[in-house]
C-alpha cells in the first residue's frame, strides 16, 4: 500500500493553509504552520505569482494531502467521476469523502485521516456486520458501521472522541457515541465539506 511517509507539517507550510492532517496539534501552539507560514525550503519566503496551471495544480495537491490519497489513486478516482451520471467536481468529492478513513475521521473516532487508516487496517471496523480493513472501501447510504475491538483500543477511540467533540458529525452520518455505531443517512454533498474547495480547478487540470 503506498503511502506518504515524509513530515506532513511540510505539507501544510507548501500549500499555505491549515489541512488538518495531526488533528488537535494543528488546532493549537505547536502547530508548524502558526510558527513558519510560509513554504519549506531555500526559497520558500520569496513571493511567487502562480500561473493558471499553478493554481490549478495546487489546489489538486490540497486535496490529494487532504484524503492521503497518492497521484494514481486519485486519477482513479477522476476517472470514476468523468464517467459517473453528474457534475464530475462534485462527484469526485463524494467519493472521496465515501471511504471509509474519511468516514471513521468524520465520525470523530480518529483526530486525523491518518489515524483512521490506521483503526480500519487494525480490524477495528465493520460495515453492515462485515469485518473491512481496506482504507478506501467505498460506503453507500444505508449502510451501518461499527466500532469492534478490546478494551485498550476502544479505550483510544473514545478518547479521540474527546479529543474530536470540537468537530460536528456532518448531517449525512448518524453516529451513536455511546454504542460505537454509525448509519449513512445517505451519501455526501459538496455542502457537507467544510473545507473550501475549488473542485472546478482539478476538472480543469485534468481536462487539459
């Protein structure tokens, strides 16, 4: 499975906005980008004025490190919604926002995407009573899903739950903290996404 390994601070700094990939910490003192806001690198202080291609390229970037998603997986996904019934920005958003790490972070069980991947590949998670360990396992509206694991690791999920009580369930997920269970009330919109995204841009890109 590949994966970005380098620091994500990094990341944050050479996209010039807040993406939230170490939860809390990001929110707080510590965070990399509140001390060094501006990009990584010999010349990252200098000002550069981005042509259209490069706006278009840096937004597809945020994206990409917003979902942990690499280069190949990501024109996959692209690919998808070209072709599914729709507007594409818009239903490349659902999709990404339909795997299974973005919806254990969304429910608040992990501080962060990374750490959600990490509960789904350690057998924590079930999907309508099924045991899934694939990250982006694709959910559908209707489906329920839920928490399985021994007293330690609950024990970590619901303190991230503490952690993550500043972060609203999004309306399309019905959570019930208590007994661990979910329900896809149905299937996202580009208005359940609070980040700002400019899906047009990506389209673009990929339509050159």
């Amino acid at each position: 499975m590949g994966r970005y390994t380098n620091a994500v601070c990094r990341l944050c700094r050479r996209q010039g906005e807040k993406l939230f990939l170490k939860g809390p910490r990001c929110n707080g003192p510590k965070c990399t980008l509140t001390k060094r806001a501006f990009a990584p690198g010999q010349h990252g202080q200098s000002r550069v004025k981005l042509s259209n291609y490069g706006v278009q390229l840096r937004e597809k970037q945020k994206v990409k490190r917003m979902y942990g998603v690499l280069e190949k997986q990501f024109r996959r996904y692209f690919k998808t919604a070209a072709k599914t019934k729709g507007v594409t920005g818009k239903v490349l958003l659902q999709l990404l926002e339909r795997r299974l790490d973005n919806v254990i972070f969304r429910l608040g069980l992990a501080a962060s995407r990374a750490s959600a991947r990490q509960i789904v590949r350690h057998n924590f998670i079930y999907v309508n009573s099924k045991r899934v360990n694939i990250p982006s396992y694709l959910i559908s509206a209707n489906d329920s899903v839920e928490v399985k694991a021994k007293d330690k690791p609950k024990e970590n999920i619901r303190n991230n739950i503490e952690l993550s009580k500043d972060r609203t369930v999004p309306s399309w997920l019905e959570f019930d903290a208590k007994e661990l269970k979910a329900k896809v009330v149905r299937l996202p919109e580009k208005e359940d996404i609070s980040a700002t995204i400019q899906e047009q841009l990506i389209v673009e890109l990929y339509s050159k």
